[in-house]
C-alpha cells in the first residue's frame, strides 16, 4: 500500500523517471537468470531479491537476497514482480502480486490454461502493470519484418506460416514442462503460443482453429508435435508446426505478402542452437508465364546481437513511468492466445486440464 | 551487428557505363591537375585510427596513397584542403560531367537499384530503430534522387542538406542550409546520412565530430562509403579503376570504421557490404590486361562460370570483404 500511495504521488514524467523501481524475481530456473541479468543491466531497475523455494537452487544465488516463498520476497515492498514459475504456479502469484499494487512481468504461458489468464485479468486493476513475455516480438528480425509489413511496401498479408521445434534431449522426459498437471500442455504450449503471439503481431486475430497433435515419440502425457491451421476474418491463413522432435533445432516465420515475401529464420538465443538469426525480403517478380522462374531478387540480413530481453522490460517500464496501458504483450494478447490454443487442444481431442 | 546480404545479380555497365566511365576517369585525372596538385597539400594521419605509421601504396593522378599499418586503411597524403575539394567539386569539368552525361544515362537504374533502395534502408531502419526521429540531415551526398526518395516516404517531418555537390532544385521537398561543404555547428538532427562523404573528406575525424555532436544520444548515422579491405581493391591495388581522388581520398578498412566509429562514440549497429561488382571490375581488368593476377584469382575470375563468380560475390558480401560498405552508427 506504501508503494501505492507513492505512484499515486507522482504529478509529472519526470518526477517518476527519477525513481528506481524495486524488483523481485520469483523463480530462479533458466528464465529467472536472464530476468535477474536484465535487471542488473537497467539503470532503472534494482535487484531486491529472489524467491526460490528449491533450496539447493536457492544456494547457488549470489549477490542478492534469497526468500523461500513470493510472500516474503513481497513483504520487502516490490514494485516490480517478475514471474518465473511453472505454469500452474504463475497465476496465482500474478493475481497476489497485483493485489498488493504490484507490477507483474510474467513469462509466456500465463498459466495452463484459458481459465487461467481469465483469473489473472479478473485481478488486474489500471493502477497496475501486467505484461507477459512474448520475447520473441522483441528480436530483431522480428523488429524489422514487423517495420517493412506496416510501410506497407510489400502490399497486404495473406498468409504466415512457421515452425518452431526442438529436439527435447536429455532430462527433457524429467521436465516439469512434460509434467501435464503443472505444465498444462505441451510444446504447442510450451513454444508454439510464441508462434502463434507472432502471427497474431503481424495479423491480428484467427477465429478459426483446426489442429492435429501426436505423442508418439516421447510417449508422454502431453503433445510431442502440434500442426494447427487458422483462419481470420480478413481471408488471411496461417499454419504452423511445433515440435518437440525436430532434431535440428528450428525457428521459421514466413510472411507472404501481396507484392514479395518475408522469412524470419534462427533466433538469436544463449544456446546458439537455433542458428543465425536471419531476415530474407523478397520482391515478387513476374515474368512471361513460360521463362517463370520464381527466383526473385533477395536481401538478407543477419543479425548478431539479441536486445529482445532488454526492449521488452523497457517497454514495461515505460509503460510504468507513462502511466499508459501496457499494449504490447498485454493480457489481451495472452487471453488470445490462450483462446487459440484452448480451442487448439480441443480440436485435437485434448481438452485442458482443470486449472483449480 | 547486423549485415546485409543482397543475391541480385545486376549488371555493372546499368549505373557504370564502361565508355562514360572512362571519360570520367580522364575528367578527373585532368581537373586534378588543375584544380588540385598546383595549390597547397597537406599531410596527414591516419584518417580512421590516427596513426603515424604507414607504407607507401601507390600514386593516382598525381597523388600518393599510403596504407596505416594499424588499421590498413588507404588514404592519400599529403591531399588537398577542404576549401580545395569544395572549389573541385563546385567547378570541376568532371563533376559537371558527372550530373550532366553520367547520371542522365544512368538515371533511371540509379533510383531504382541505389537511391530508392537507399531511401528504403534509411527510413526502415530509422522507424525500427528511432520511431520518434524527425529531422533528417544529408551531408555531401552526390545525387538528388536519394533525396527524393527519402522525402517521398513521408517519414521525415523536415529533410535538410548540407551539399556543395548538387543543383537541388526548387521542387525538391528539403531545405538546404549552406551550399558549402562543410557548416560547423551542423545543423542538430535525429538522423543524419553520409553517402559517399567520408570518402572524400579532408577531414573524417572533423567531419564524424561534427556528426556526433549533430545528433542526439541514440541518435542514427548512415554511411555508405568504399571500403579499402574489399575484394576489388585489395586485387587490384593500384590499378583499380574505382579510386578516384578526390572522390576516394580515404578507403578505410572494416577495423579503421571500427576504430573511426569506437573512438567517436558510435556504436555500430550494422556493418554491410552488399557490393556486387567486385569480382566483376576483376574479370574485367583481367580481360583488359591480360596477366598481372595471383594464379588463383586469375583462374577463379577467368577461368570458372557467372555462377561460380556469383557464388564468390556473395561469399564476399557474408564475410564482409566486398569493397561496397554500408553501415550504421547510433551515437551512444
């Protein structure tokens, strides 16, 4: 409630620009880290501690204070929450977090479910900041695909297809995210709802859902493969594979316009393992019907260096310092999201789990 | 850093004619002549890291190129002053060629393959990288069609040149705020382009400081300028028919524009060099000279396919080592 009165305080930008905001991590697995990284790098941000129950993991963090449980760590007066959780943890941790006037950062899914995000928004109030991270927005390629598709050089969309894959590896049997009654869901969940956050950032909406899942080579409680195929209001398509059993590692967005195309492809990650980073741009070239070659002329960009994480917490920030609603990686984009892969999962004869 | 790869195959002779080129190589040669070896010359530095050491490299049209050691940038030393090169290009018969037979003849494939393709990498960049930017500041660059195309993008509330170069007509949509070459302060600006300019800069630490104190933090540079470490130069050397003084009185390498950019606080966002003539202006002075090349270059030039040929451009482009260079620099 004191940081409440605070905020409400503040009279002009400025006044606000000069506070440094007070941050907290809950969870401190493979998210957690790259948070903890972006905190320590903003000159507007400071580090107050992090939550770890698992007491080994909590051990081997060092230079800041550890809590045991969100309660203690919040009890400190946070501005700021970032939540790093599994799935079925994260909604309830937003929903206390918000209640006590505190902004919540929280990690892609927003929990397992559509019900989930529906009790989060139930909890957000304007006085508030919530924003999910649907990182992948921020990279570069996508920056700029996203750049060309709005001057509308290339004309219209009509339709955006991808594939988003890993190879699972070892432990991955063991992974909480393969654990249905924490996870929710499988690699549809775990990395597809980046994909499809994408294709609504370059579309919008899909109202049409169809989807195919198979579990046959992990043999696990939740999808090894998704194929979903959607459809929206303005005739625009989509498809897309996720996969937990793509041996090479690929990421892959293609944006086929009116007048060329776009290919996003690698990603810049702390692995490596998804290749380059690239962006292709093509510009489509007729030729007499019979000497077609459907080779155009291409530009290709690669990009060397991921600001996504740091752009994006700016991006909430600013959102913070503004007193604006957070409009990019919103609850709005996660309820809709959510909405697909909820219809998704039950197209594909997999109903959700039951959230409470 | 980003860079750029660009798989178009283009033929050199659609924005380099061979005869007009010729010509305006013996333009040159002789205006420098005139305008240039009788006045004062002064000797200089490194113009990308600053050092003292260097090697000769070789003589064009009466001046000497010298390679820094450091960095391996070319720079010619002693050159003339900046009041000189302004006088050069307000009065030479090779520029007034240039404008008058060069770019008429090639008007139409420069705006399509260079300016508006120039334009385009501007404006994208500037609305991914500085959405809010709104003043736009060209230095010295050597065509109006670039302009042109920047104004035609809508993007800039308010375009300003600073150029002794052009006639910018009535009808171009930007403001010229001195026709000198050089304007100390430059005029503040979110966004400033240097086409070409470096390379012709007496000055290129004046000129960068300049630009750096133009531009706010964040602030956005666009150059494009001719590299001294690409294919083309590096194989031919002294008989390349790309250096020009004073058009080319600096070639910095990939590490000078490192230096250059590190020590003026810029940071580079990307480093391009999405030439595609190299291997061509190769071949053809191997058709010309007939000899004179290390035998694999000989044989890879002569003696292998348009594709093989195309293939190496390409891996020239990748590995940044066309002599084509397009970079972009954010003040930090």
């Amino acid at each position: 409630m004191i940081r409440r009165a605070q905020r409400a305080g503040y009279r002009n930008r400025s006044d606000v620009m000069m506070e440094i905001l007070r941050c907290g991590v809950v969870g401190y697995g493979y998210m957690g880290e790259i948070r903890r990284a972006v905190i320590e790098r903003s000159p507007r941000l400071r580090l107050v501690g992090i939550c770890e129950p698992n007491a080994d993991t909590r051990n081997r963090v060092i230079g800041c204070e550890t809590f045991e449980t969100a309660n203690e760590l919040l009890a400190t007066g946070l501005d700021i929450l970032f939540v790093c959780v599994p799935n079925a943890l994260a909604p309830d941790l937003c929903i206390e977090a918000m209640r006590g006037d505190v902004h919540v950062f929280c990690e892609k899914p927003p929990g397992r479910t559509l019900e989930d995000i529906e009790r989060i928004r139930a909890a957000e109030t304007p006085a508030v900041k919530l924003m999910f991270g649907f990182n992948h927005r921020f990279h570069p390629s996508v920056q700029r695909a996203k750049v060309i598709v709005d001057s509308g050089r290339l004309g219209g969309i009509i339709g955006v297809r991808g594939v988003y894959g890993k190879s699972g590896g070892s432990g991955f049997r063991q992974s909480w995210r393969n654990d249905r009654t924490l996870s929710g869901g499988g690699i549809l969940l775990d990395q597809g709802i980046h994909m499809l956050d994408l294709f609504r950032f370059f579309c919008g909406d899909f109202e049409r859902v169809k989807c195919f899942t198979n579990d046959s080579y992990w043999n696990l409680a939740v999808e090894d493969n998704a194929y979903v195929i959607l459809a929206n209001d303005q005739g625009q398509n989509a498809f897309f594979h996720s996969s937990a059993t793509l041996w090479k590692h690929t990421f892959q967005v293609h944006v086929l316009l009116e007048e060329g195309y776009l290919t996003v492809a690698g990603l810049l990650s702390r692995s490596g393992s998804y290749g380059r980073e690239t962006l292709t741009v093509g510009k489509r070239q007729f030729e007499g019907e019979t000497e077609a070659v459907g080779n155009p002329a291409e530009e290709l960009t690669y990009f060397d260096r991921d600001d996504s994480w740091d752009l994006e917490v700016a991006e909430f920030v600013r959102c913070i310092d503004e007193s604006v609603p957070v409009c990019i990686s919103s609850s709005q984009d996660a309820w809709e999201v959510m909405k697909i892969i909820d219809s998704a999962y039950k197209d594909a004869g997999r109903p959700p789990e039951n959230a409470s | 850093m980003r860079h750029m790869v660009f798989y178009e195959e283009i033929d050199e002779s659609e924005v380099r004619p061979a005869g007009l080129l010729e010509e305006y190589a013996a333009l040159s040669r002789s205006e420098v002549e005139r305008l240039i070896l009788g006045g004062e010359l002064e000797d200089v530095t490194c113009p990308a890291c600053g050092s003292h050491k260097r090697e000769t490299a070789f003589d064009r049209f009466g001046l000497t190129y010298r390679q820094c050691r450091d960095c391996l940038s070319l720079y010619a030393s002693p050159r003339p002053p900046e009041s000189t090169i302004y006088d050069y290009y307000r009065n030479s018969a090779a520029e007034l060629f240039w404008h008058k037979a060069m770019f008429p003849a090639t008007r139409e494939a420069r705006l399509d393959r260079i300016a508006s393709a120039r334009a385009t990498w501007v404006c994208e960049s500037a609305r991914e990288l500085l959405p809010n930017a709104r003043r736009f500041l060209d230095i010295g660059c050597h065509q109006d069609g670039f302009l042109r195309e920047v104004a035609r993008t809508g993007f800039f509330e308010d375009i300003v040149t600073v150029n002794p170069l052009v006639e910018v007509a009535d009808e171009l949509p930007v403001s010229v705020v001195a026709d000198r070459g050089c304007v100390e302060p430059l005029p503040r600006a979110d966004v400033v382009s240097l086409l070409e300019s470096v390379d012709r800069a007496a000055d290129v630490g004046r000129l960068i400081q300049g630009v750096v104190n133009a531009l706010p933090a964040g602030g956005l540079c666009f150059v494009t300028t001719t590299l001294g470490s690409g294919f083309d130069i590096q194989a031919l050397w002294g008989d390349s028919p790309i250096i020009f003084p004073p058009d080319r009185l600096n070639l910095l390498t990939v590490e000078g524009w490192e230096a250059l950019a590190s020590g003026a606080g810029l940071e580079i966002i990307e480093f391009s060099t999405p030439g595609l003539f190299d291997v061509e202006i190769v071949r053809r002075h191997r058709e010309a000279v007939r000899g004179g090349l290390p035998r694999f270059l000989d044989y890879l030039v002569g003696g292998r396919d348009r594709q093989v040929r195309g293939e190496f451009q390409q891996f020239l482009q990748k590995s940044r080592l066309s002599s084509h260079g397009r970079i972009l620099l954010r003040r930090r």
